[in-house]
C-alpha cells in the first residue's frame, strides 16, 4: 500500500508538473541533416566523368558499389570513432616481454578491411589492364574520403610493389600475401599469414629529406647483394604503420646507401629487434600510428642493388607521391560535399543560404578547385597506365612517362599546397558547426597540410621538378606538347601557356635564377596543365570559369571572388552531394 502524499509533497509535484514546459527552451531546426548514407560515386559527377574520360569505365559498377559503402552512415561512423581513439603504443606486455605492440580501436581495422579487400593496394598490379590505375585511384579517393589516417599503410602496401619486384627472390616468396585482397591484422609472424602490409622508413634525425645523411648501417650476415640478410642498427625518425608486416628502409651497406625489406618477425618466429621509441603526437592523420623506431641488430634483406637505394625505394616513393595527390583531392571534394551540403539546409536573414548569391560564388570557387585536382590526378592515373609498353597499344608509352616525371611533383605540389586553405574556406561555410569535433570539416582541417609535407614537402617536390627538367630536357616539350591539344580554345589560356614557355626561355640566360624561382614555375605548370585538361574534359561552364578566375592577371585571391558572367549553376549542380 503507497504511502499517503504528504502536502509538501503534492506542492512539489505541481511546481514540477508547471516548470516541465519551461525545461523545453526550443525545437531544433534550420540545422542541415548529416551527409551520409549517400552513394559518393554516384553523386560525384566530376569523379564519373573522369573515369570515364581517362579509361576506367569498364569499372563504375564496382566504383558505385564501393560509392555506396563509404559515404554509409556506418563506414562514415568508424572514420569518426578511428581518430577519436588514436593508437596506444605498449612497448612491453605484463610479464616484462618486449612486444612493441600498438593497439588500433575496432573502427580502424574496419576500415583497414574494407580498402584491403577492395584491392585499394593491389587491383593494377593483380589485374593490369587499361584503365587499371585510373579505376584504382577513384576507389582509393572514395576510399579518403570516409577517412584519411588508415590510406597511409594502404598506400604503401601498393607502392612497395614495383621496389620488391626489383628482387625476384623477395618478390615470390612477399608479393602473393602482399597482394591478396584480405586483412589479418594478428600480431604474428608473416609466415603465418597469407596477407601482408609493408611500411616505409626512410627519413632520420640529422637528415630528413636528404636520406643520403642516413647513419643507418648494413652488414652482411653472409653474401652480398641482392636478396641477401644483413643486419641493421640504426634509427628512423618517421616509420609510418609499425604494425606493418615488412617495412623497406635505407641503410649503409659497404657498397653505399642501399635499401632492404626488414621484416617485423624473423622466419624462425622470433621477435625481430625493431624497437619502437615512441608514437608522433601529430595533429592530423592521428588514427595512422606513426612511429620513432631503433633496429638493434634487425635482420633485413637487400632490394635492388647495392649502393642503389634510393632508385630502389624510389619505385615506392612516386607511387606514395601520387596517393598524396589523390588524397588531397579526396579531402578538397569531400570539404566541398560538406559546404554544399550545409548550405542547401540551412537559412539565414530569410533565404537558404545556396541561394544567396556570395555563398553560391564561395561554393562554386571550391568547387572549381576539385575539378582541377582531380582533372590532373586521373591524367596522371592514365599516364601510370600508359606508360608500361604494351604490344599492339596506340599510345606513346615514352611521352606518358615524361609527362608522369614532371606530373608528380608538379601535381604533388600543387594539390597538397592548395589543400589546407580549401580546407579552412569550407569549413568557414559551417560556420561554428564547422570547428567542433562532432562534425568532420574539423577533422578535414587537420589533415589538409599532411599530404604537402609527408613523402618530400613543396621545395621537395619543386626540387625535384627542377631535377627532371636538367636531366631530362625533353620533359618540358612533353608538358607542352600535351597542353598543345587544347590551343585555340581559350585566348587567355593560350597567352598563360606562351608566356610560361617565355620564361623559361629567359631562363636558360639566367640559369642562376631557376632554383629561386621553383616555385612559381611548378605553380604555373600545374595551373596550365589543369586548365588545358578542363577545357579538354569538354564542360564548357567548368573550364571558362577555372580559366578565368586563375589565369592572367588575377595575383593572389580569396575563395568567393569568381568574376561575373559564369555559369554558376551548373557548377554548384556538379558539387552537390545529394544528386544523382
């Protein structure tokens, strides 16, 4: 029987009863509904079309497929959940034993799973075909798009592929378990395993780019050469992924800097003694564990020639160059996808604000930026494809791997460097929403200047060019050469595309200038190619307005500053996520 309610008590319930409407202080609304559960292929039409343009086409159903799963409430949760629990090194287990185990939340496996059976590290080398790359890079930009820290050992176990076939001992017994479309995370010998990742560590302490400053050293444990054990002692300062499988390292051998495969277990099941020192406290890319690693006495064995290994590691390192580009152009389009996204839900001073004609030019600018990117991304994609020499092919496989020699790095630089102020305008478009945790343009920031420093930073890379242009002249003729299909299309172009061949003209009589002026040739060698590429794609409303708010004389600008007289619909129209 319940106890009789005490006057006191019936007061209190009525104070209650007429307070409860007062606890409901508003009704959410004018809030935009998450991007998600959208297919991010279908709804890609710069992405199609240019799979389509470049030879992928044959692949759109597995694209769509793989569209469908990364832009899913479910894979979008797990890029959430992946750099909310950052990797947890623990050097030793409760017993004492060394175990450099670093332990990844669920969320990242997923991911990890899903790249790696969908042949984001392995589908053109297993299934070389026309239009291999092209198709594997627009899986690998969806792939970014759902998050970006898991792409690092993805990209790696790809791009290790052309190093470890420099050795075919190595190659037979690694490449079947390196490119099988499979995860096994297990922290066990790869012996055991029958799939593999491979890790990079080149850079250390007192060197950083110039690798040749490496200390590292390589003695024989028998013969020499390639394929052969040697053992390794020595630092690396940045070894991305340590629970990679294998890792390929430069280390001195007698013969010079040469590059070896340093497995984290030994064949005999022991522990190989890679020790790791401790995980970067980085502030982006933070579900990707990068680590300070010691090899005390590892065992590894020669890839490629002696006192070859930087060509040998090379083969990797372009490969890696490439994916920062796709990356990048993944992290522009999905900022993109998010400001119009925002926008289109969202009203201020009565109007939505895709209506609004200054937010429609801020929109319709980022959007341009993308069709760039990604423009000359796929033609490098095509080049990689094209530049293998295939019986029977109509193509010039010699004019794709010039094109690819000065692609890289100048498409490298550029997208990577224009990433992080992308990153910051559409993050702006969200306004408060667009700095906190809980949504993810926060996290795009983060990881915006990432690309632009990992596998050689912008002088790096504008080095490089300077490089490919004083060994190989015949690389500058091929840039042009390829920017020649389009003239005629656009006055303006052809006169940005004369007076860059102008400059380096002037050059050649001021040879003293060319280094301190590598930037500005790699900005405009890019911004022309990409503009020659849009014109060639055939979106009139896309070219003329890329053509005209960053060619000639426009100097430096802000997003938002597109000049009147464009097509601004149509552009909006390709930047919006929710049309299929």
């Amino acid at each position: 029987m319940n106890k009789p309610t005490s006057q006191h008590d019936e007061m209190a319930l009525k104070q209650a009863a007429n307070a409860a409407p007062l606890a409901n202080t508003h009704e959410v609304f004018n809030q935009a509904p998450p991007l998600q559960d959208y297919n991010a292929y279908d709804t890609d039409t710069a992405l199609r079309e240019a799979v389509q343009r470049h030879g992928g086409g044959w692949a759109q159903a597995r694209l769509s497929a793989h569209g469908a799963r990364t832009g899913s409430a479910e894979v979008i949760e797990w890029g959430f959940l992946a750099n909310e629990f950052k990797p947890q090194f623990h050097s030793h287990d409760r017993q004492g034993y060394r175990v450099d185990l670093v332990r990844y939340h669920d969320a990242y496996h997923r991911l990890m799973k899903l790249g790696l059976e969908a042949g984001v590290h392995s589908s053109p080398w297993t299934d070389p075909r026309p239009g291999a790359h092209v198709a594997r890079a627009a899986m690998c930009y969806l792939q970014a798009q759902a998050e970006a820290g898991h792409g690092c050992p993805l990209t790696m176990t790809f791009a290790s592929v052309p190093s470890l076939k420099l050795t075919p001992s190595i190659a037979e017994q690694w490449l079947p378990k390196v490119l099988n479309n499979a995860y096994d995370p297990r922290n066990v010998p790869h012996t055991e395993k029958q799939a593999l990742t491979i890790g990079m560590g080149m850079t250390e302490k007192q060197g950083g780019s110039d690798v040749r400053a490496n200390t590292t050293t390589a003695v024989p444990l028998a013969a020499t050469g390639p394929g052969e054990a040697y053992e390794l002692v020595g630092h690396k300062w940045f070894t991305s992924a340590p629970m990679c499988d294998g890792f390929l390292v430069l280390g001195q051998s007698a013969g010079g800097l040469s590059c070896f495969l340093v497995p984290r277990w030994r064949p005999d099941g022991s522990k190989n003694p890679i020790q790791v020192q401790r995980l970067k406290n980085k502030m982006g890319n933070v579900s990707n564990a990068s680590s300070e690693i010691e090899m005390r006495g590892a065992l590894g064995w020669m890839v490629g020639e002696e006192g070859r290994g930087v060509p040998a590691i090379i083969e990797m390192v372009a490969m890696t160059r490439f994916d920062c580009m796709i990356g990048s152009a993944a992290g522009q389009r999905q900022a993109v996808a998010q400001a119009v996204n925002h926008a289109a839900g969202r009203s201020a001073f009565g109007q939505t604000l895709i209506d609004q004609p200054l937010m429609r030019n801020v929109l319709a600018d980022l959007q341009l930026e993308v069709e760039g990117s990604l423009a000359i991304a796929m033609r490098m994609a095509e080049a990689l494809d094209k530049s293998a020499a295939v019986p029977g092919s109509q193509h010039d496989s010699q004019h794709e791997k010039l094109l690819l020699r000065l692609g890289l790095p100048a498409g490298k630089y550029w997208i990577c460097k224009r990433t992080p102020f992308h990153a910051y305008e559409a993050m702006e478009c969200l306004g408060g929403n667009g700095v906190t945790e809980d949504f993810i343009m926060a996290r795009l920031y983060r990881e915006a200047p990432i690309n632009a420093i990992w596998e050689g930073s912008g002088n790096v890379q504008a080095l490089d060019m300077l490089r490919a242009l004083a060994k190989t002249p015949a690389v500058l003729d091929t840039w042009f050469a390829e920017m020649a299909t389009t003239t005629g299309a656009s006055k303006r172009l052809d006169q940005a595309v004369h007076g860059l061949q102008q400059t380096f003209a002037g050059l050649h009589k001021a040879p003293d200038q060319i280094e301190y002026r590598a930037r500005q040739l790699v900005d405009q060698l890019s911004l022309t190619m990409q503009a020659s590429l849009l014109v060639r794609a055939g979106n009139d409303a896309v070219a003329e307005a890329f053509i005209a708010s960053r060619l000639g004389s426009q100097g430096d600008r802000n997003y938002g500053t597109l000049p009147t007289g464009l097509d601004i619909a149509a552009i909006l129209e390709r930047a919006d996520p929710r049309i299929a």
